[in-house]
C-alpha cells in the first residue's frame, strides 16, 4: 500500500501503530528484538515513529515498510528472494503475492505474472499482458489479483474455480486468468482511489468514499472465521455505521479495518490473534465495531492497513 503521507522536517513525525499475529515478531521493528517468545498484540500497540512512511507490506511472517527509499524488515522474510539485484526490490514496484503462490507485478507497461517468489528472483515469467494504463496498485487475495489502474479502472485475474472472486463475466473473450475489467466498479461514475484482498474477500474504495465489496467463503477444508458472511459475486455497496464515508480501508484474511472520513476506526472480523485489537477476550467482531483509539494531541489517524492477521494504523503529526 503506498501511502498519502508525505516527508516531514521532524524525524518522528509518522507513528505506526499494529495489533495481530506476532509469531515471528513480525509486528516488530527493534534493532534487538527480545529472546523471549513473541506474544501477539490484542491491542493497537506503537512500533515505529519516523520520518515518513512510503509504503507497508504485511505478510503473514514479516512485515516490511519503506521509511523514504529504505526498506526496513521485521520477522522471518526472504530476504535473498526479494532483490534481485542489491538495490532492486520486488516491492519497488506495484507487486502482490497471492495465496497460491503465484507473484504479479509490473515491467514497463505490462503486467507480468511468475509461479513464485523464485521464478520472479530469476526473472522467469510465465505470463505477460500489455497495459493501456499505469498500475497503481496490485492487492492479492488466496487464488488470484486484483488491480487498480492510474485512470481508476479495475481489473482482476485468478482461478476459474474460485470465480465468485473474480467480481465479473467469465467467458472465452474474458477467461478468469487474464486480467479484465470489473465492469460493475467501471460503470460507477466515478474513479476507484484503492483496493484490498485477503483470503476470499476483495474490496474497492471510490474517491467519494463508498466502500464496495465481492468474494466467497472459505471453502472446504480451509473455512475459517469470515469477516463478511453475505458476499455477492458481483461487487456489492457496504455500509460502515450508518453509511459514513470511508476514507481509508484494508481486509486481512477474515478481517478488515476501515478509516472513516470524520477520523473514526471501525474493525470487524475474527480477533483469534488479536488482529482486530479488540482485546483477549473478544474472539471475534460480526458487525463493524469503532475501536476507542486516543492519539496523542496533535496527530491524526492518516492511513490503515491489514496483513492476513494483524492491522496497521498510520498516524502523522498535525501541522501546526
């Protein structure tokens, strides 16, 4: 996710606050982590407070957040797999890994598809689709992509069998491996600003704030808490406390987070690991709940996120 933050004269002037699945102390960012076993966070707990923060990538063992053009790694990540050269970075670029395996990025004006984190190290591509619009975002969710153009335009990819996933038409002029627009999104009106994925949910956020979701329940052996339990197969309008706009949001595996225009946090979903920071002895969230998050005077909620277990909140300094 990049973030809507820019670089401020003060060296602590972005703050990142984070709650969830610890394991690998991955929620983690101290130069000397502790030798005790990691606990996970049930509660929004201060990690980092720098300069400005570009970009945050959550993972399910790591977490890795650009502070200006230096990324910096908490937990257990790969780090031979993810440069390919010592100054080139997967994540340099707009780039998604899915559930499967299966890593999408960028290369000039084509959106290129690798088997693997691996395949992508050795720059071995097995699929290749020009692009009439600059990417602006990629967002992964268990067995396919979904991805923003700089016009606004969405598009998605994935698994035929998981096709409800796919928020579109499935037929032979539009397969469910090619990237294609998400019609219901385009014919909006007006431009989508970002989107998110986490396990079999998909979401988009329009410029105006209206928060749109589609997907499935986890099937089979994999069906675990589901944070939204009515998806549709076409992209749906979801309202946040009474139909207030939405200024930021993020959906993790069987959560989400949402930032409300007026400076509200609302989560919902399961909080097994704590990832909805509701505390230890609240399992899990079925309706949106707004989260009592107090900031210290002079800041500002600017931004949240969500890794398959753990949610983020970007804070910056007010200016005065």
């Amino acid at each position: 996710m990049q973030l809507p933050i820019l670089p401020s004269s003060s060296n602590e002037a972005i703050s990142l606050y984070v709650t969830g699945f610890n394991a690998w102390n991955q929620l983690s960012f101290e130069s000397s982590p502790s030798d005790q076993e990691p606990d996970d966070l049930f509660t929004f707990t201060k990690v980092l407070a720098c300069k400005a923060i570009r970009h945050i990538v959550p993972k399910m063992c790591y977490t890795a957040v650009q502070q200006n053009n230096t990324w910096a790694f908490a937990g257990s990540y790969p780090s031979k797999l993810l440069y390919r050269k010592a100054n080139t970075c997967l994540f340099d670029s707009p780039n998604a890994e899915s559930g499967d395996g299966k890593v999408l990025t960028i290369r000039g004006s084509d959106i290129v598809q690798y088997t693997s984190l691996a395949a992508w190290k050795a720059d071995k591509c097995i699929e290749t689709w020009l692009c009439k619009s600059l990417v602006r975002q990629i967002a992964a969710y268990d067995t396919g992509f979904v991805i923003l153009l700089d016009n606004g335009t969405v598009l998605s990819c994935g698994d035929l069998r998981f096709r409800d996933c796919l928020g579109r038409e499935v037929d032979e002029s539009c397969p469910a491996n090619v990237p294609n627009a998400v019609e219901d999104l385009n014919d909006l009106g007006e431009s989508i600003k970002k989107v998110s994925a986490g396990g079999y949910t998909i979401g988009a956020l329009t410029e105006s704030g209206g928060m749109y979701l589609w997907g499935m329940r986890p099937p089979g052996s994999q069906r675990r808490h589901a944070a939204f339990t009515d998806l549709d197969p076409l992209p749906s309008y979801v309202e946040v406390d009474g139909d207030k706009d939405v200024q930021d949001f993020a959906i993790g595996e069987s959560h989400a987070i949402a930032l409300t225009t007026d400076g509200c946090i609302y989560v919902i979903g399961d909080n097994i690991n704590g990832q909805v920071g509701l505390g230890k002895s609240t399992k899990e969230s079925a309706l949106w709940s707004k989260i009592n998050f107090i900031l210290p005077p002079g800041e500002e909620v600017v931004a949240v996120e969500a890794g398959p277990r753990a949610s983020f909140i970007v804070t910056a300094k007010t200016q005065s």
